[in-house]
C-alpha cells in the first residue's frame, strides 16, 4: 500500500523543516520519529503556542526560548502507571527473576522511564523477591521534567486504586498501601525504595551506550520512533545487554520488524520478554 | 484502485453493529479495514470475538505493522491506533473525548496517510469521538458513511458526524458490508 504519487502536502515539508531546526538550534533529533503521532503532537503544540502554521511555529521555537523548552517537553512526554500490563511484570517475576538471582550482582536499565511509576513497581516486586540490595537500576529518560519527578517518588492517590489492582494481578505479596504514605492528594513512596535507583538524563536517540545490564526495559517509548530509529535503539540494547540478558517490551511491540530478532529468544510472547542468545 | 483503506469506528453498541458489519463482509474483500471500539483498557478478547463473525482474519496490530488488504485491523485496548503510508503506528499520547483508542485519532491519521483514498464509517456510539476525524476524511475527500441514527443504539456519535459534515450516505447497518463491498471494487479516482 502506498500514498498517492501526488508531492507532499506542505504540512509534512514544513515539519521536516521544522525538525532540522529544532536539530541544528538544540541537538534534540526528532527527525526519525514516527511521523503520524509526531504530527498529532506538533499540532497539539500549534495549537497551545497560538500559530496558524508549522512554520510559525518554526519561527517562535527559535527565537523564544521558553517556546523551544514547552516544544521539547511536549515531543518527548510519554505515560506510564505502576504495573503497567501486569501480565509483564509477573512473567518478571516468575521467569526472569530467578535468573537474576543466580548473578552477585544485578544492573537493571529502565531506558524511557517517564515519571518512574515502572521504575518504583520493578524497586518493589525486586525487594519482595529479596534481590533489591543486590541491584542496581538505573532509570533514564530524555524529559528532565518527567525524570525530576520521577526522582520525587510522588504519585497521585487517586492513582493508587488501579496500581493496587495492577500490583496483585503482577504477584504482588503484601497490602500495596504499604509501600506509600498517604498525604492530602498525593501517595509518597518509601524513599528506601529508591536507594537502588540511580536516575539520569540520557536521549536514546543521540547518546550512546553506557554500561552493560543484565536486563533491560523499554516499554511504549520507541512506538514513537520511526523503522530505522528503532533499528538503531535495538542495535544500541544489544550492544549494552551481556550475553543472556533480558530485554523487556510494551505490550503491543515487538522484535518481529527489526533485524536484532534472531539475537534474542523469547521468554514470553505475550508479555514481550526475551532473552540475548548471540 | 479509487480507496485504499476503509476506517470504522464505534463506542456505544458497537460490538453487535461491528459483528453485522463484519459478518457481511466477502471472502475476497480487497481493501484493508482498520476499526476502533471503545474499551476498556485492560481487557484484551475483542478480536477473538469479533473473528467468530468475520470470514477475513481479525487481529490486534503490533506497533509498526503493515497494512494487507482483505484484513481487519483492531485497535487495541489502551493504545491509539495510527496509520500510517503502509503500517501502522500506536501511541500512548491521553485519551481524546476521554477515548484511547480514540476513533479521531485513527480517522485523522488515515486522512493524513491516504488522502482521499479513505472510506470512513461511523457507526453507534456515545461520544463526539469520531465527528472531527470523520469530517476531516470527507475533507480531504474521502467518501463517509454513518449508520442511521434512527437504528443506532446510541445517536450521539451519528448525529454528531451529521452535524459535523456532508456524509455520503446514512445506512441501516445491514446495508454498509454490502457498501463497501462495492467501494472496494472501484478503479476510477
């Protein structure tokens, strides 16, 4: 299937024009993101900044700065929830975990960690599998915003309904309302929780690999890259997972379009966790 | 070919009207359907129901997946479903009119994609969610189809398209397979 052979309409020129700026005036590359989800976001942006046209929007990115903060924010905002997809973290649990027992030590990387909710829910299912003090996870993201709250450890309780529902259905073993104290509208999390936890800034798209895990996660962040950028960002896993390290995946993503498959073998389908064999 | 993908979209009612739709579908049909119902956003059987009135292969896209016609494309639960020249995109961006998956969303996307290449139908449904993106694909040129409000479940989202654009034609359900059947046969642009 493919488009008419009619030339691009002026909308997507004038987002390739727009992408290259905000490359060249920033270093942010947006450029290989998937485009019918970046044109919604562009146009929500439009919208809020008050310009008729990708181009007015060009124009006010580069010559106002807290323009281009509101741009890249809004380009790189993704959502997460504690136990996201519960079936994942209890395949987690019950088949990743007990090989991680068997390293002295465990690296875990959380690459797109948005807020921290998955983060925090890997901190408890790990210390109630009591191998948290033999981890250490490293939680990044691209949006400072996103990464400073999720350094916070506070959530909405009026979240907590859903996590606790999600946090059972993932194996959880005590009361959820443990793990947080409530306070006006918000749950804090245990701070010890987080001493595991190292949080840092890291674009998955410019910057390069950093250490080597024993288990790596990214879930629902590269649906926003284009093909080719997430045939980079698997390349970029694999040089960053040792040899039968995990990699964990969003629900409705997979291996299947990218030439890394047949480096890995799955663990479950359909929680989308597999294991490096080459 | 004069369309390329055909979008539908439901809340309220939808799952019988989409199982008439469905079930009067031919073997052979040559287009590619993409289709949003309402959910809830942890249960995960919809196809599986679906597929037991549908003699074309029903499933749930996987992020970046190719669109092949004489298939039916199910948004799944929690994710918007995008399309976009040839695959199919997911995004997890909020809910739109409180939706994800979002019948706008998938509707504005196909009119990006396709242009005028886009048959769009809008069936049953309890929000506004699916007027906007509907009169987008009429705008672009596209051909629209809603189910009769009269007959629908609920008339909130047909009375919405209706009031939103021009609509090509407004069908009891039965009569919109038998449609499409015939759109899909169509060369002339």
């Amino acid at each position: 299937m493919t488009s008419t052979d009619l030339p691009p309409p002026i909308e997507e020129l004038e987002i390739r024009l727009l992408l290259e700026a905000v490359f060249q005036h920033s270093g942010y590359d947006f450029r290989q993101y998937a485009l019918a989800s970046l044109r919604r976001r562009i146009r929500a942006q439009m919208g809020s900044e008050r310009v008729r046209t990708v181009s007015g929007l060009q124009e006010k990115v580069l010559h106002d700065g807290a323009c281009l903060q509101r741009f890249l924010l809004g380009l790189t905002v993704t959502e997460t929830a504690m136990f996201r997809d519960p079936e994942f973290f209890l395949a987690f649990r019950t088949k990743v975990v007990p090989q991680l027992r068997t390293y002295p030590f465990v690296r875990i990387w959380h690459a797109g960690c948005a807020s921290g909710e998955e983060v925090y829910s890997m901190a408890i299912l790990l210390a109630e599998e009591g191998l948290l003090d033999r981890c250490r996870i490293y939680a990044t993201d691209v949006n400072p915003c996103a990464l400073q709250q999720a350094r916070e450890g506070i959530f909405p309780l009026a979240a907590m309904q859903d996590y606790t529902t999600n946090y059972i259905q993932a194996g959880g073993k005590v009361s959820f309302s443990e793990y947080y104290t409530a306070r006006y509208e918000h749950a804090i999390f245990r701070p010890g929780l987080k001493e595991s936890v190292v949080f840092a800034q890291h674009n998955l798209v410019t910057d390069s690999s950093f250490n080597e895990f024993h288990m790596i996660v990214c879930r629902n962040v590269m649906i926003y890259f284009d093909k080719p950028l997430q045939a980079r960002v698997h390349r970029l896993f694999l040089d960053s997972l040792t040899r039968f390290g995990f990699l964990g995946l969003g629900s409705k993503e997979s291996l299947t379009f990218s030439a890394c498959e047949g480096c890995y073998e799955p663990v479950d389908r359909r929680a989308k966790l597999y294991r490096r064999v080459q | 070919m004069r369309f390329a993908i055909v979008v539908v979209g439901a809340s309220l009612g939808g799952l019988e009207a989409m199982e008439t739709l469905l079930a009067g579908l031919p073997e052979q049909f040559a287009l590619p359907v993409a289709v949003v119902l309402h959910r809830p956003s942890q249960e995960s059987d919809l196809a599986e129901l679906l597929q037991r009135h549908c003699v074309l292969p029903v499933g749930e896209p996987e992020d970046k997946m190719g669109i092949e016609a004489g298939r039916v494309y199910l948004a799944p639960a929690g994710y918007h479903l995008l399309v976009e020249a040839g695959s199919f995109a997911l995004s997890t961006d909020p809910p739109v009119c409180h939706a994800r998956p979002s019948i706008d969303v998938l509707f504005e996307s196909a009119a990006d994609a396709y242009r005028d290449r886009v048959v769009g139908v809008a069936l049953t449904g309890a929000s506004q969610d699916g007027a906007r993106g509907l009169a987008t694909i009429k705008g672009r040129g596209g051909f629209a189809i809603v189910q009769d409000p009269a007959q629908a479940q609920s008339p909130v989202l047909p009375e919405a398209v209706l009031a939103a654009t021009a609509v090509d034609r407004v069908l009891p359900i039965a009569e919109v397979a038998p449609l499409l059947a015939g759109l899909s046969q169509l060369t002339v642009r």
